[in-house]
C-alpha cells in the first residue's frame, strides 16, 4: 500500500506594527566599537605605569637622601666621639703631667729642706762641708765710709757682722797686744794698717791648728779680706787725691 505525504511551506509575513533594521553601511568597520576600547585601556595603562614610575622615582630619591642624611648624621657623631676621646685623653695626659711636676717640685722642696737641715746641723756642732757652703753661703757685709780731714781721704771699713770668737768676758783673738797696734808709719799718717789685719788673720788662722773651717770663721775671713781691699783702696785713692803723699805699703 503507498502513502504521499504533501509538505506545505508559509512564509511568515511582517506585520506593519514593527519596524524593520537598518542595514550595514558599506564602508564602516565591524568592530570599531572594540578597538577604541583597548586603546583606551591601554593609554590607561600606559599612564598608570608612567604614575607609578615617577611614583618609585621619587621615593627612591627620598630613601637616597634619607640615607645620605643618616651616613652625614653618623659621620657626624663619629667626629664628635672620636674629638671627646681626644679631650679627654688630653685632658688625662695633662692631669698627669700636673702631678708629676707637683711630685717634683715637692721632692725639689724635700731635698732643700733636707740639705738646709743637714747645713744647719754641721754648723751647730762647729763643722762644716762642701753642700753646706753651697746651701747657705755666707758673705760678709761691709759697710765703707769716706771720711776727710784736712784735705786727705779716711776709708774705714766696719764689718757689720761681728766676731764670732769675741766672748762676753773680754778675753780678744789677739794674745799679744803688739799684734793690734798698727806700724809706726801707719800710725803717724792714721791710716788702717794693712799689717795689723794681716797679723790678725794670721793669728786667727794660728788658733784654728789646721782644723777645717767652719762657715763662720770663714765669714771672719771673708771679711777681713774685704777690710784689706777696702783699706788698700783707700790708700790708692788718697794717693791720687795727694800725689806728693807716697803710697807706703806694710
């Protein structure tokens, strides 16, 4: 048995209510819309990063100079510390020099001291040495005046310090009474005789027996040689004042 089948095709037709689309125009891209949209993005992009960089930049720039500071800051303190040090071992260093120049001038003043005493003591039991006369040297004062008389010069000499060996009961150096009176020519013009203070040394110099001088009897010497330069000064000059007088020596 055959069957047919009939197929029947409609068409659907527009209604008039609705409104058909426009078509395509010839020369318009497709997708224009699309690539205005990534160039944006991308110049978006672009200046973000561009930001960003100038962003690093900058901060980079601050880190530097932060860091630069800080090293200026540290070099700086290092200085300071290391010129503190320096004060103060100056400081220490002079302090030290301080005490050993205290410790010397108080050992100096120690050792006078001593040798004053050890002078003192040498002289209190009648003897003497070479550091005494070097610690306490002892010269004689001697006072000269000028006297004239009748147009002829007068020196006297007077030794301020006197005889250590003159006591209180009158007994003098001098045992012989010829050994103080002057000579005759000396005594007639009445001037100082050199021989009797020549005399007078040579007594006392007698009377030591050649023990070692003590820092007195040499005081005495010392100023009887100083009365036998003043007297024979005197002489000369009285010798040039009077021409005709003669200088008669003892």
């Amino acid at each position: 048995m055959t069957t047919s089948r009939t197929t029947t095709t409609t068409q659907p037709t527009a209604s008039t209510s609705s409104r058909p689309a426009d078509p395509p125009s010839p020369g318009a891209p497709i997708n224009e819309d699309e690539d205005e949209i990534i160039r944006e993005a991308l110049a978006r992009v672009k200046r973000v990063k561009a930001r960003k960089a100038v962003e690093a930049a900058k901060k980079k720039a601050a880190e530097e100079a932060a860091a630069r500071k800080a090293a200026e800051e540290a070099e700086k303190k290092k200085k300071v510390a290391a010129q503190a040090v320096a004060a103060r071992r100056q400081a220490a260093q002079e302090a030290r020099d301080r005490v050993v120049r205290a410790r010397e001038q108080e050992d100096e003043v120690v050792e006078r001291r001593r040798k004053l005493a050890e002078a003192a003591t040498a002289r209190s039991q009648g003897g003497t040495s070479t550091g005494d006369v070097s610690a306490l040297p002892r010269r004689p004062i001697v006072e000269i005046s000028k006297m004239k008389n009748k147009g002829k010069g007068k020196a006297k000499a007077q030794d301020i310090d006197e005889d250590p060996d003159n006591s209180d009961n009158g007994n003098d150096d001098d045992e012989d009474e010829e050994d103080r009176e002057p000579c005759k020519q000396c005594r007639s013009k009445k001037i100082p005789c050199l021989k009797q203070a020549g005399k007078r040394s040579s007594v006392i110099l007698k009377k030591e027996g050649g023990a070692g001088l003590s820092g007195e009897r040499l005081a005495v010497l010392e100023s009887q040689m100083a009365q036998l330069l003043a007297d024979n000064r005197a002489l000369r000059e009285e010798q040039f004042q009077n021409p005709a007088v003669p200088f008669v020596s003892c």
